[in-house]
C-alpha cells in the first residue's frame, strides 16, 4: 500500500455535508456526478487504512477557503476575515503573502 511504503501513518479526509448542492457542471455531468456515493467512499478508505494502521481523521472543511493559514485564522465562521481570494485560484493573507488558494484550504483542514 502506497501509504505504508511512504511511512505515512495519518490519512485526513475533509468532510461537507452539501459537497455536491452547488454541483452546476452540466445536467448530464451533475446526474452522474451527484450519484457518488462520498459516505461509501470515505468508509472503504477507513476501512483499507484500519487494515494497514493509517490513523484517519475526518475533518469539517467548511470555512477553509475563506479563513488564512498563513494568519494562523480558525476556520469557522467571522463577521470578517482576514485575508480573501485575490483571483481565481490565488488567496491574499492579512500580510499581503499570496499563496494558491487550494494550498491555503487544505492547509485549513
């Protein structure tokens, strides 16, 4: 297992319960894509981790892509936040550092 042969002891999976309500990516991709079963998913992946003694942790993402890293910000909800997305796939923090806004959310869960 890729896991083990990489000594990689802890698996985090982000969590959002309405991943899948905003889907707008064309009728016939949002039947399909809406269909994936993500509970199933995340149950064989515990399940093939538990076997191999990977530790999962299942996080709650909401608020990731608002909140900065970088500024150490939780991630929940804020009258206002600190930093914010300059442009598509670039996040500003508080102290000007641009850094790729994907980066910035999984660095938040």
């Amino acid at each position: 297992m890729y896991l083990t042969i990489n000594n990689i002891g802890t698996v985090v999976i982000g969590k959002n319960d309405n991943w899948k309500q905003g889907a707008n990516i064309g009728k016939k991709n949002n039947q399909n894509f809406t269909q994936i079963p993500h509970g199933k998913l995340i149950q064989q992946i515990t399940y093939k981790c538990q076997l191999a003694g990977v530790k999962v942790i299942e996080m709650e993402e909401s608020y990731t892509s608002k909140t900065s890293a970088i500024d150490l910000e939780k991630p929940c909800k804020h009258r206002t936040y600190v930093g914010k997305r300059v442009k598509r796939g670039l996040f500003r923090s508080a102290t000007g550092q641009v850094i790729n806004a994907d980066v910035n959310g999984s660095l938040q869960i």
